[in-house]
C-alpha cells in the first residue's frame, strides 16, 4: 500500500474538487513531485454513486466507501494515512464524530489535517410561474457577502495538502470567500432575470429551514436551533470578500463569481 491523502466526504460540494485538484496536481508534475508515490483516497458512504464513479477514473485515485465516523487509529495505520481533508456535513453529531477522528489521526501519527467549511445562501427555482410560498433568501437584503463556490474550495486545498513544507500552514486558521459580494436583492435580482418575472413575495433572512429540521429531530431541537445564529455576522457584512486572508489570496484566489455559481447551480437543476 502507498502513503496516502485522505479526502473524508469525496463526492459531497466541497470534495469532489478537493479530489479532482491534487490528482491534477500530481498529474501535471509528474516523478518530480515529492508525492509521486502518494495515492488520493476518496471516502464516500456509496462508491456506486456517478460522483464515486468519476472519481474513480482519476489519476491516483482510490475510492472507498466506509463510514468516516468509523474511522479509527487502527484504520489510518492500516491505510497509511499521511495527510486528510476533512470537510465534515452540518449536524447534531459534527462535534463528537469530527473530534474522534482528530483523536484517531492524531493517535495515528497523521502528519497534517486540512478542515475546511463553507456556507451557501438559499437560491430559488421557477416552478411553473406559481410557487408555493415566498422566496426565501437567507441573505439580509442590502449587506455584501462573498459567497464562495464549492469548486473553488478544492484548489486551496489541494495546494495546502501537497505542500511540503508543513510549518508554513500549521496551525493556520483562514477565512474564504468568494471574489465578489452579492447582497439580497442582488441575488432576488438574478432570479427575476431568470424566470423574466418579478419575485412578488420575498422573505430575508430567513432561517425557518432550521425550525424544520429541529421538528424532525426533537432529541437534538436546542441544539439545532442554535444553527439559527450562524448567519449573523454575514447579515452584518462582516463575511464579505474583502474578509478573505491573504494567505488565501496568494495559496488559491477563488474565481468563481456569484453570476457564475448562479450559472452552474441551474445548469446543474437542468
């Protein structure tokens, strides 16, 4: 078995592109990389999905479905796990589940561990020009947000994982976002243009996704609720693109603008 990368959560937003970049990576460069040797293994709960599937045709890319909370100090040994991205979903056992596998890699003896988050607004779709309710946008409608596409995650990524020199990000703690601000209205707007209408009712800042998951989840209701506050500093601009560190910028500016995200999310709908 060759040293490996791990990717906890491959065929997920975030992963696919934090798969898809370091086989490029590795690809281009070739025997002159100090990770020629290295295999990227991609965890997903269904290796049989089309996402698990394309990522198996990659370059140095292994795909293996297991449960990542199952992960343990005997596992990454066994897989020779010398470094991990961990881009873990939203939920009342984020805590516990990603803290057991910090232990384990720590325990493990793994050299280095990339965590990044990311946070999308809510968008809307035309459904046959009578939708059922409001548009819900969780943006407030006049502050700027630099929201960052999936896509452009995994080139940072990427990049911080192959870099050999592991003093230069250890410990690091930066701020992504996107290359442009898009507040509400601006977002209201695109749909408008979209479905060639004017969006009659529009709701902001409107967390009310989260009452719904706390009723279906009522042994965990409080702490999904407090879910309700994540959005506040972005309601006070103080998630804007300007707020991306400097270390990002020069690592991997990300590109991808909110017209293009916007762009790609209805493509994908088809």
């Amino acid at each position: 078995m060759a040293p490996t990368i791990l990717v906890v959560g491959a065929t997920g937003n975030t992963g696919r592109s934090t798969v898809t970049a370091p086989s490029q990576m590795l690809k281009q460069e070739g025997g002159s990389s100090p990770f020629a040797g290295h295999r990227i293994l991609a965890l997903t709960r269904s290796a049989q999905s089309p996402a698990a599937q394309h990522l198996a045709t990659l370059p140095r890319v292994e795909v293996l479905e297991f449960n990542w909370a199952d992960v343990s100090e005997r596992w990454l040994r066994e897989q020779e796990v010398q470094r991990a991205f961990v881009a873990s979903a939203v939920d009342p056992a984020q805590f516990s589940t990603e803290s057991g596998f910090l232990l384990a890699a720590l325990r493990a003896g793994v050299e280095y561990v990339v965590r990044i988050s990311t946070t999308a607004p809510n968008t809307y779709r035309e459904t046959g020009g009578k939708p059922d309710g409001p548009l819900r946008v969780l943006a407030n409608p006049d502050a700027p947000i630099g929201v960052i596409d999936a896509d452009d995650i995994g080139p940072i990524a990427a990049r911080l994982l192959v870099h050999e020199d592991l003093s230069v990000h250890n410990r690091g703690k930066y701020t992504i976002n996107g290359p442009e601000d898009v507040t509400g209205r601006e977002m209201v707007a695109m749909v408008e243009q979209q479905i060639g209408a004017p969006v009659k009712e529009v709701s902001y800042k409107d967390m009310s996704y989260v009452e719904t998951m706390a009723a279906a989840d009522p042994e965990h209701r409080t702490l999904i609720l407090s879910i309700q506050h994540a959005m506040e500093v972005l309601w006070q601009g103080g998630a804007s693109a300007a707020t991306t560190s400097k270390e990002i910028l020069e690592i991997a500016a990300p590109r991808t603008t909110p017209a293009a995200s916007w762009e790609k999310l209805l493509k994908f709908l088809g």
